[in-house]
C-alpha cells in the first residue's frame, strides 16, 4: 500500500479496494496480521478467527488472502430526516438510502445512525399516521388477489445469475469506464427481456438502476471510479 498512499493500509477504503484490484492481476493479495499478539487476534477477532480456521488458515501463523466485495449499498434512495421517499408511504432506510449523513467513503459506523435514528423516525411517522388515519376499534384489511407466478425455469435463471454476478464485476466494478457501463446495460437489458423469476427480476432492475446512476456521473468520486 506504500506505493498507492501515505497512510498505506489506513487509506480511504475506495483507495485500498482499487490497489488490490490492481494487485490481484500478478497474483493474490494477503492482509498480515502475524506481528500482532496471537492471544490478541483470537479474542479480538473470535469469529474471523474460528470461520478462517475452518478453511485451514490459521491467522496467528499464516498471511490471510484478501479481495475487495461489495457488502453493502453505498446510499441511492433520497430521503428526508423523517426517511420519506419522493413515493407517498414509501420510506428508506439504512444502507439503501440517501440520507445525507455519510460521505462518498462512508465510516462503518455511521451504518449505526443510519439503521438505528432513522429507522426509529420512520416508526414514529407511521404510527403518527396509524393513529390519525385509522378508524376508532380498528379496521379490517383485504387480501388482495394476485396472479400466480410463472414457472421459474432454475436453470436458465440460475445461468443468468452467474451471467448477472459476472458482468457487474467485471464492467460496474471497482474500476468503470463508459464503454464498459454501456456494453453491461446491454448485457443486463437482453438479460431482462427473458427473465422469469421475481427476485431475478428484481436483481436485474437493480443493477440496471445502478448502471444508469454511474453512466449519469461523469467524474469520480468515493467507490463510483470511472476512467475515461
């Protein structure tokens, strides 16, 4: 990390993510924690400890192969401070919304505001529209109706899936250029068009959204990295 930034592995974490992306094309990276106390690292990190264990790597005594994931939603859905969306009864919270309390290069702690202030405004919202909307005892609610779903064909959507996982990575990953985003918005629109299952439906909305969001930002900023 020395020759990617002064702070080396204490770099904003879009700065890490890319330079082991450009590592990892001359062979795996590892993170080294053996300078630390052994004693330390196995109460200090008690699960990544036992999980690693389990794959025959034992982090007291051997360098731990790394890759950059996508863990989480970096904030898309614009919010108010009470979570209302621009959709009336439509509210977001947490790590899918755009609630103006985190940066481009969002501290893991902030997840806790976002999940734990805003969701408990949300609920006192609702309840404040329960109350006020609700006729007094009450009120009975409808089922309604709904189509039966067509036959997932699993395998084509398995194949889809994977189609899906891999031109995400490879296209609107960690380094995007625009040539890239189009040729994965036509990949995800032909994909689309022959989807059966909901969720895959919903995965492929999703990416397609995420796709137009970075074609629509032209400069670089926090993990939206685009090269031209």
């Amino acid at each position: 990390m020395e020759r990617y930034h002064k702070l080396k592995e204490l770099a904003p974490r879009d700065i890490v993510a890319r330079a082991i992306f450009e590592e990892e094309k001359t062979g795996t990276v590892y993170l080294d924690l053996r300078h630390k106390n052994a004693n330390y690292l196995r109460t200090r990190f008690p699960q990544i400890y036992k999980t690693l264990k389990s794959y025959g790597i034992d982090i007291t005594k051997r360098s731990i192969p790394v890759s950059p994931a996508a863990h989480y939603m970096c904030g898309g859905i614009k919010v108010n401070l009470r979570g209302e969306t621009g959709v009336k009864n439509l509210y977001a919270f947490g790590e899918t919304a755009c609630t103006g309390v985190h940066g481009a290069n969002r501290l893991a702690s902030n997840s806790l505001l976002e999940a734990l202030v805003f969701s408990d405004r949300i609920l006192i919202k609702i309840q404040k529209l329960k109350s006020k909307n609700l006729p007094q005892g009450g009120t009975k609610f409808k089922i309604p109706k709904f189509k039966p779903l067509t036959k997932p064909e699993k395998a084509f959507d398995a194949r889809t899936k994977k189609i899906l996982q891999q031109t995400m990575w490879k296209d609107v990953g960690i380094i995007r250029s625009k040539a890239a985003l189009l040729e994965a918005q036509k990949t995800i629109n032909q994909l689309t068009q022959k989807a059966h299952e909901i969720e895959l439906k919903n995965m492929l909305t999703t990416a397609n959204l995420i796709i137009k969001a970075a074609l629509l930002r032209k400069k670089s900023l926090g993990c939206h990295y685009i090269k031209n």
